[in-house]
C-alpha cells in the first residue's frame, strides 16, 4: 500500500544536540511538507519542497533545515539553534499539480522533546 | 491572501447529540475545500473534501457543503459517537498554480457517553 512513513514515532534530544527526523513516501509525490504542532494548537509550516533539490522555508523555518535528494524522502534536521525544539512534527506529501483535488496526505508523525 | 476561520473550540457533546462545526473561507476564486480529522497522538487523515460550489462531501456519517454565496464549509453529524472524539481541521486549496492548502487552527471535539 502507499504511504507516508515518518520515523521515529518517540524521539529525544539533548539540549545543544541537532537530530534528523525521517519522512518517507512511495506516493510518487511530487510535493513534501514539514510542520510543527504545538499541544492544543494549529499547524505551522517549517519547510517546503515542491520538486527534488528544490525547497523553501515556511512560516517558522529558524532553527530548521531539510534536504530533498531523493523524491521519496525529505528528512528534517532540528539544530541547535531551534530553542523550543519541544513538539510534534508532521509530514505530507501531495501531488503538487494544479488540479490535484486530493489534498494531502500525512505521517503518523513524530513526537520530539528535549530532556 | 487566503485564510479559514474555524469554530473555536472546545466542542464537548453527548453521545448522540447533532454536530456542527464552522468553517468559513476567504480566497480568489474557487478553492477546493477539505475537513480533516486527527486522532490523539496520530497524524491528520482526509475525512471528505468538495471541489466546487453546492457539492456535498461525506464519509463516516459526516457530511459539508459548499455554500460559495456564504464562503462557508460547516462539518454536520447527525449523531456523534465516543470514536468521533478527535481534532477537526477545515482546509482549502486554490485550484491554480501550486499553492498550498490552507488550514484553519482546528477545533477540538469530545464525545461524552
């Protein structure tokens, strides 16, 4: 069946660590997406990529970083630099043509705190 | 730009009462609308969706309309179950270019038995 796999579902983080959260999908999706969820709260987007080595930064992208070698897989780094890496993050995928009506679909995520 | 304003929550209902959430939209055009659900701990998963105006969504006993006079995508059941205890997120996506889809901050409903 196809779908969006994001690993690990539980991670934890040192403070002054970076870690790589995992997302792949064998959707053959074009478009891949990174957000962040905060407990009782919205979506907010981290980073974006709409082909293979091409991405742009969303609403929050400091203290973030990403890669899109391959187009099954668009891993997020959270450095460092990012001071409330506490939260759930979310990947989608979609077609990303323009009269793609399905929306997106999702992982299951991932859930990171800082001990 | 484009925004959804949805139903602050939270929406705490007994089991078999009538739902109703609100969605309304601002965007060029005509977006296609969605309603996703996300369950505790889990991502969001696509619960209907409508592509133009005066099309009906529905699955799983939920149903939305899209009223494009009224720029409004209201999520409706006629009798909510414990399961139905989860996060709504009202959504849009123009339907040009590559845009992205448009979330609203999600309402928050729990059935009580």
């Amino acid at each position: 069946d196809g779908g969006i796999t994001q690993s690990p579902k539980y991670l934890f983080r040192k403070e002054g660590q970076n870690v790589t959260l995992s997302c792949e999908q064998n959707l053959n999706h074009d478009a891949m997406y990174w957000y962040r969820q905060d407990p009782g709260q919205g979506l907010r987007l981290i980073y974006y990529s709409q082909i293979v080595n091409d991405f742009q930064k969303g609403d929050i992208a400091e203290g973030y970083s990403v890669s899109r070698e391959k187009k099954e897989s668009f891993p997020l780094t959270v450095t460092s630099a990012q001071k409330n890496p506490t939260a759930f993050y979310l990947c989608a995928s979609s077609s990303g043509t323009a009269h793609d009506n399905y929306g997106y679909t999702f992982g299951s995520g991932t859930r990171l705190t800082v001990v | 730009g484009n925004s959804v304003t949805q139903m602050e929550g939270p929406v705490t209902l007994s089991e078999e009462a009538f739902l109703t959430i609100n969605c309304t939209y601002t965007a060029t055009g005509y977006p296609s609308l969605f309603w996703y659900v996300q369950y505790p701990g889990e991502g969001l998963q696509l619960l209907l969706k409508a592509t133009k105006a005066d099309d009906k969504g529905s699955n799983k006993g939920f149903e939305a309309t899209y009223r494009k006079e009224t720029t409004s995508f209201h999520l409706e059941k006629g009798s909510v179950q414990v399961s139905d205890s989860a996060v709504y997120f009202c959504a849009l996506k123009p339907n040009f270019g590559n845009e992205k889809l448009t979330f609203g901050t999600g309402t928050r409903l729990t059935i009580i038995p």
